[in-house]
C-alpha cells in the first residue's frame, strides 16, 4: 500500500500516521522544509540522492543534488553538484561548482572549478580556476572553456566555440577547422590577411599579423 509523509513529519498509511521520520532526515514544521545534512549530519551540508556526501567527514557547506553526487568527499568545503555522478571524484578539493550529468568527474583535489555541462570536466584532477561551459569539454589549469568538446590540454588559455582546441599554453582560439568563426581573407589592394567577423551586427575586419 502506498506511504505517503504529511506536512507533520509523519508517515501515512491511508491516512493514519504510523511514525515518525527516519533518522537521517529532518524536518523544519515552521517553513515546511525537508533535508538531509549527508554524512556524519554536518549541519552546513544538503544532500538528496542515493549515495549523495556519503564520506563526508568535517567538509561544510556543501551541496550535492544527484545520484552519487560528492560521493568522495570528505574535507572539501564550500562545494555545489547537480546531476547524476556530478563531482563524484572531489576529496578535498573546495570552492567547486559542479553541474550536469557526470559534471566535473576527474577533479579530486582541484579548486575554484566551474564546470557545467554534461561530461565536462578538467583533465588535471588538481587543476585550479578552471572554467568550462558545455557538452564534453576538458580544461585544465586557467582555462576558460566555452563550447560543446571545446578543450585545453595545457593550460592557461581561453578557447570559444564547439571543437575548438589549444596546440599549446595561453593560447586565445576561436573556432575550429570544422566549425569557422568568421573567416580569413586576403586583402586585394595591400595582400593583407583579415578576419572578417560580425561584432554588434556589424561587419568588421580584424588585421592579422
């Protein structure tokens, strides 16, 4: 027969109360509110899914909505997931913002990683202020990522656009082979090179060494 938990705190049974709520929940009657504060109940920490904060041992404020979500946490402090497996390999590492199905999943011991976007993540577990936005993109130390598989390997640099990709560090690329942002011409009247681009829409031309 199906269970249901009343606004008291207490399960139903075709309408009548049969007990309280289980131990690793809590309950706030005054805003009404439901939570779970994870492993070892640290008060600053909320997690819902199964296998969510389960190691955490003194790591705080941290959030983690997902099945399995900061499932290896233990010190790190300061920490968001959202989505299946998101940020499932941080140990110690703090200040990360994990989101999207299996978000940010080699990072252990990295800082201030921001991540979003399903399989996106840091190819250096350690890497520190990465931050990459889309579908399966991999950044690494400094990196500012912004495309679906956008990546930079080595580090330091700012890549836009989807397939874009680093040859090596602080690098500034926009687009790729497959996917042209822009394009590149000769100038008839001085053989210059020029990308043209659209900035504010309009027409512009961007001098090239």
């Amino acid at each position: 027969m199906a269970i249901d938990l009343n606004i008291t705190g207490n399960y139903l049974q075709n309408g009548v109360p049969i007990g309280g709520l289980p131990t690793m929940l809590e309950y706030n009657e005054g805003d009404k509110t439901l939570w779970n504060n994870g492993k070892n109940n640290i008060v600053t920490n909320t997690s819902f899914g199964d296998g969510a904060l389960r190691l955490a041992s003194s790591g705080g404020a941290n959030t983690a909505i997902g099945n399995s979500d900061l499932k290896n946490l233990t010190t790190a402090n300061y920490c968001t997931s959202l989505g299946y497996l998101s940020g499932q390999g941080i140990t110690t590492g703090s200040y990360n913002t994990m989101i999207g199905s299996q978000a940010g999943t080699y990072t252990t011991t990295g800082l201030y990683n921001t991540i979003i976007g399903a399989n996106a993540k840091c190819l250096n577990s350690g890497a520190v202020y990465p931050t990459v936005i889309g579908y399966n993109g991999f950044g690494n130390n400094y990196s500012t990522i912004v495309g679906a598989s956008g990546t930079d390997t080595y580090g330091g640099s700012v890549v836009l656009g989807y397939n874009a990709a680093t040859t090596g560090a602080n690098q500034f690329v926009v687009g790729s082979s497959s996917q042209n942002a822009g394009s590149v011409t000769t100038e008839s009247n001085s053989s210059s090179k020029v990308w043209n681009v659209k900035i504010n829409g309009v027409d512009q031309k961007i001098l090239l060494a």
